[in-house]
C-alpha cells in the first residue's frame, strides 16, 4: 500500500517551520539555516558526518519514495513564476531524483527534465487531486509531500498524511509560517513517538492510528 | 545564591500552555486536563503514581523553594478580584507551603493566611520589583514563577529567569495563551537539553548560561 509521508520538517519552539522574508537569498529567511543545521551535521547531507540518531532519521526521507509533491514557495523565491527560466534552487542535479510535483496557483508551465531523474510537474490542484496524480506516478512507491510549512498543513488537515517525521529546533524563532495553525486536535489520528538527540533537537514521529 | 525557577509548565505542540477560556469550571478553558496527564500520573502528584523520568522532573518543583509569584488568572478565574472570599482554587491548605505573591492589576488586597504555610499576598508590580519581594521573603531560597504563560513570558522578556523546565505535550491544541509569543532569540541565554519520556511528553529543561 503506498503511503503519504513527510519527512526531516524542521520546526522551532514556537511551531515555525521557516522564517521570513523569504528571498533568493535567503530561502528560510531570518531562519537562515538553524533549523537545518541538525540535518548538514549527519552524514546523510554531509560525508564526514554523524552517524548517530539524527542521522537514522534523516536517512529515512529517501527509501522507497516514488514521488514528491511540494509547494510553490519550496519550488522558488516570490517571483518565479514570472521567470520562465527558474528551474528550482537546487542546480542541474536536484535531490529528488524522481518525478516531483509543484503546487502553483499559477497557470502551471511543462514540466521540466532535470539530471538525476528528477522531473518537475506543475499542477494547479487540491491536495486530494494532487495526490492521486502523484501516486500514479510514483509506480507503487509512497508519496512524500516535501513542504513547506502551508502544504503541509493542507495535507494534514485533508488527513491525508499517514507518516510525518517532525524535528523540533530549540530555538525560538518569533515570525515566520507555523506548522500548526488550524490543526486543533490533529494528534487523535496519530500515534506519536518522541526521540530526543543528543544534538539538541528531538524528533516527533506521527503515525497515522489504523482505521484512521 | 537564589535562583528563579519555573517548573512543570506544560504546553502542547503548537506552543499553549493554557486553553480558553478560563472559567471556575476550566481553569485551562478547553484543554481541560490534557496539558497535566502526564503529572497526574506521576507519584508526585498521586501516590499510587509512576516513579520513572516524569516523576523525577515533577518533583523538582518543590525542593529548595521559598516564595511563589504568579499571575492572577493561575490565583482565579475572571473576576475574581471582585469577590472578597476567593481565596484560590486550591481549597484550605494549598500546595504551595511557602509565601505566594498574587500579580493582580486591581488594587492589592490584605495578606491572606492558608493552611500548611501558603500566605497569599497581593501586588501590583513590575516583573523585577515582585521578585525582589519574593526573593526577600524567599529566606535565601529560590523564587519559583508559577505562571500561567503570561507572567512567564514577562520574567523570561525581563532576563530574570534561572532555570526553566518546560514540558511538552503531543497534542495541538489550537487556542489559548501562547508561552513564546515575542521572545524571538531568548534561547540565546540558555542551555537546552531535552529528554524524551516513555509517556510521550519531552521534558526540555533551560538553563542560564553563565554571565548571560
């Protein structure tokens, strides 16, 4: 059964999942790269890093994924819309490395063919139809949906997200997107499993309870 | 040297330490006793209770203490300053056992003498001003701020606070009294370690890092 899964999503204290503004240079805005730090110290981003915990968890976001959706603002700073040479942020060779779906409300551009075997698909789509077109994509592999922090929240709120894999940043970041606004009481459909890292960070693994 | 310390402040994911709205019957609005399970459970607060990692955290809260100061939505509910025989939630002998200074905006009234050691005392004071009183009536021990969210979020905004032990529950709560509503960065003074408990809370206890 393919499923729906998130992963390696970096939030602060205060629930923010990215900060702002967002721009070219700065994808995460003020955030800059402290809630991704955890991550570029383990091995998984970084050859010479860690091993341990952090990094178990962050090996996890690539196994048997057949297809990733993600929003407009994961895809390019505010603007690339309107530049039809924008190919992501992530050079000829992107990290997915298998078809991947970019929400706009934009009219959606063809689809772009990218080293690696990453190709991008734009859709002006619900989370349900976006998802149904992903899956068939993704040959029998589970759908990863890559964020940000407002897709993420779509898809939750649909209740279509049957893995989610949180971390939690000990830093209290005071603006931004949060993860959390409008989910009252999102946590009766998952089961929920706590890790502390020595790192620092903790990670928050929901699991979505069966007939849920 | 006496410290100022908070213990078993309990927020859900998405940052509330309380839910709305407060009344005589909801002292934590529609969170009802969700935020405090994990206490309840423990030895500290029941005697038949657990004695594993939540217990060990939960006890702190006591030792070593020698005032209370808290805010007056943790003294009652609203309107409570216009009722002369409220004498807080807690019945004859409150679990407090020390002097408690109540942060009211109403015109402070007279001291009022509990059972078991609890003295009620009334101020209308700034964060720094009520811990010098407290801190004087402390007898060389530490000043616990015992909340709600409010009143911490002032002595963490102030610099005051020593050492903070946040405990945080896996359930979105959606509404309510945020803790870390505009203390962008206060993680710079402090020392995080985290620690997750079998029960599913993740016990995060601050610390002053020395000179900050």
């Amino acid at each position: 059964m393919s499923r729906t899964r998130i992963h390696n999503l970096s939030i602060s204290l205060d629930g923010f999942a990215t900060g702002e503004p967002q721009t070219l240079e700065t994808p995460f805005g003020h955030a800059g790269q402290r809630l991704h730090q955890w991550m570029m110290a383990t091995r998984y981003f970084d050859p010479d890093g860690s091993t341990g915990v952090d990094n178990a968890f962050a090996e996890q976001h690539t196994p048997g994924i057949g297809a990733e959706i993600m929003g407009s603002h994961k895809f390019g700073p505010p603007g690339w819309e309107d530049d039809p040479g924008w190919r992501g942020w992530w050079g000829a060779e992107p990290p997915f490395h298998t078809p991947v779906f970019v929400l706009t409300h934009a009219t959606p551009r063809p689809p772009i063919e990218m080293e690696g075997g990453t190709t991008f698909h734009f859709l002006r789509a619900t989370p349900a139809e976006a998802l149904a077109t992903a899956r068939a994509a993704a040959d029998g592999g589970d759908v990863r949906i890559g964020g940000g922090p407002t897709v993420v929240r779509d898809f939750l709120a649909a209740g279509l997200v049957d893995h989610m894999h949180v971390v939690q940043v000990p830093i209290v970041l005071g603006r931004g997107v949060r993860l959390w606004d409008g989910l009252e009481g999102v946590e009766a459909d998952f089961d929920v499993e706590t890790t502390a890292s020595p790192s620092g960070v903790t990670h928050l693994v929901f699991t979505r309870k069966p007939g849920a």
